[in-house]
C-alpha cells in the first residue's frame, strides 16, 4: 500500500507540474507569484485537477433494460433540459500547491529550453560551514551529547550489576559523559551579483515598472538557480543616478529628464569597489524606455560599457520598455555603437506579453 501511495502522490507531482508548465506564459507575465514569494517555495494556484477514476451514474434507463423486441430502433434517451435558476452541477475550482524555486526554475528552463549557466568563476571564493561529526570525552556543558551519554551509563550499570529493571535509575557518572565535537570545513563557493538598474524618469510609468518587477523575479529565479551565494543590488536614475533597497528600487516614483550615464558610472563603481571580476559572476541589468538626455551622453554611455563593465561582467543585459512617451532611440544606439559584442544581450519589451520572449532573449545564451 504505501508504494501505492508513493505512485499515485509521484504521478500527482507530474500533473501539477505539467500544468503549470503549460500555464507558464500566463503566469511569467502576473505578479502573482511574487507577492507569494517565501525564502525557498512559493505559491501556485492551478485548475482543478481530478485523476481518472469510475463515477457510477444513476440507472434510469437504456440499453438492456425495460421492454423491447428483436429490430426495435434504438434511440438516445430524452433527458431533462436546464431552463435557468439555480444549478445542482459542481463548479470549477482551483488548486493551490506549493513549488520550490529550484522546481520553477528547471519549468522555465525546459520550457523556454534555456542552456544551463557557464560560471565565469566558479570556485574562487570559499565558504566556511561548522558540522558537528564526531564525539569526544571532553567538552563544555552546551556540547554534551544527552543520548550517548544515558546509553554508556545504562552500560556501565548493567555490566556492574547496579541495574535495577523495576527501579530503572540511570546516573551518569563522570566517565559516561560524552561530548558532540564539531569541525570546520571549507567548501568553494561561484558567487554571484545581479546589479539592476531602472530609469525612474517621467516618460516610465506604472506599467513600465510593473513589467521590470515581474521580469527581475524571473531572472533572479534562474541566476539564484546555478549559485550558491548571489548578491542583489538596486539602482534608480533620471537626471542623477542612486542605489536603493528593493522596495524603494519598485516603488518610486520620479519625474524629470534622464542621464544614462549616471547609473552607469554608479554601476561601474559599485563593480570596482565590492566585486573583484576574478571572484564574482557579474550581471547588469538596464530596464529604460529608450530615452536619454542627449547624443553626447549616449557616447559616454558607450565609453563607460567598454570600458569599465563588459569587461568585468559575464553578461550586461538591456532591457527597452516601450513607453509612450519615449523615443526608445537607446537601444538603435548599443546596436550601432557595440555590433556584435558577445556579452551584450539586448530585448525590446512592448508589452506584459512580450516578457515570455524577453526572458529568453536574456538568458538564451548561458552566461
């Protein structure tokens, strides 16, 4: 019975995991995964799902039964018609499992058919990690090891003849005590740093930054898949460039003219002082609707991008929202000023729709 249960409950996973699978696009362009984000699962709400099974019906008539004779013409039966009111009928409902983040990632990965990541740096940083592996005699009171020392003890009064089963009395003595020991092991670690960037300008409205929100769950969903430790950090820019926290990074609202080159130069710094290239796994993403202040401030764009962070990055990734209000002239720009450069990944982003394919175009190439 219990291989029974273990079948039916694997073969359960499958279905809810094919249709989430099937559901994805929908669910890739809602928020609603990440309002349920948890530290390791989150939340899905999928159709009613039924596995096959016999429902017996009422027997009110048909073939083999009442009178008939040999030749009789067999006809369906006349069956009552619904003419409104109130239903008796079940109704659709849906289901809401859980699905960890490492289980959503290998979805989106398969359905998407998105290469595994190629780490730039893998084991260049090392992670310290105590575990408790072994009994020792001595050690202090907080290490004491309660069930080795009751058994040595229960030993020890059993080989000497003190064991009394109707009085059953265990008293450690000092040479029953036992102490859990702990070590120290080392274990390399391929960390890495997403760098998010957004204009905050006044021709990026609600939608726009709706879109970044859902897209950056996804990114940060399959990069937090391939590294042990990984690293968020979140800037805003118009005229003037700033790093905030993740709350103010999707929540603020600005207004004014944009400087690309402000968040771009922040970017760069924030590279040089806190993420040595040969250690970490690099990830700037720009989401913008195209704007910029000026031809000049686009060339020094370009300037900072050769200079100072594809170099150092495994993949910069720009993401063009479209806006009404912007010119979306900047990513023409990268396209004629930096052809064909290999870690540059460039995705235009019309609409809530269009993020299904922006995914891909960011993360097609497994950096």
């Amino acid at each position: 019975m219990g291989l029974r249960i273990h079948s039916d409950h694997g073969r359960f996973k499958d279905i809810v995991r094919g249709r989430i699978k099937q559901n994805l696009k929908e669910y890739i362009k809602s928020d609603e995964f990440i309002s349920k984000q948890g530290n390791t699962k989150i939340s899905v709400t999928v159709p009613q799902i039924d596995l096959p099974r016999f429902r017996f019906g009422e027997n009110g008539g048909g073939l083999g039964q009442g009178d008939g004779k040999v030749g009789d013409k067999v006809e369906p039966g006349k069956g009552e018609s619904c003419q409104g009111g109130a239903g008796s009928d079940v109704g659709d409902h849906a289901l809401e499992v859980e699905v960890s983040l490492t289980e959503l990632a290998d979805m989106l990965g398969e359905e998407l058919e998105l290469p595994k990541v190629l780490k730039k740096n893998s084991g260049r940083l090392r992670a310290e990690k105590t575990r408790y592996s072994g009994i020792h005699l001595h050690g202090p009171d907080s290490l004491k090891h309660f069930k080795r020392t009751f058994k040595n003890a229960l030993r020890r009064q059993i080989a000497m003849g003190l064991y009394d089963a109707e009085n059953p009395i265990i008293v450690p003595v000092r040479d029953d005590l036992r102490y859990r020991s702990m070590r120290t092991i080392e274990r390399p670690e391929s960390n890495a740093v997403i760098i998010y960037m957004m204009d905050v300008s006044g021709s990026m409205g609600e939608e726009q930054k709706e879109i970044v929100r859902c897209e950056s769950f996804w990114v940060d969903t399959w990069l937090r898949r391939y590294y042990d430790g990984i690293e968020a950090r979140y800037i805003i820019h118009d005229a003037m460039a700033r790093e905030v926290d993740r709350h103010t990074f999707f929540h603020t609202r600005e207004s004014g003219g944009t400087m690309i080159s402000s968040a771009y130069r922040l970017c760069a710094d924030i590279i040089q002082r806190d993420y040595p290239s040969g250690e970490w796994n690099i990830y700037p993403f720009h989401f913008s609707d195209g704007d910029n202040w000026s031809v000049d401030d686009t060339r020094v764009c370009v300037g900072l991008l050769k200079e100072r962070i594809l170099p150092y990055c495994n993949q910069f990734s720009y993401g063009q929202v479209e806006s009404p209000y912007g010119s979306g002239q900047f990513i023409k720009d990268l396209k004629e000023y930096l052809p064909h450069n290999d870690v540059i990944a460039l995705s235009e982003i019309k609409d809530k729709s269009a993020i299904y394919q922006s995914i891909k175009d960011f993360l097609a190439h497994g950096r």
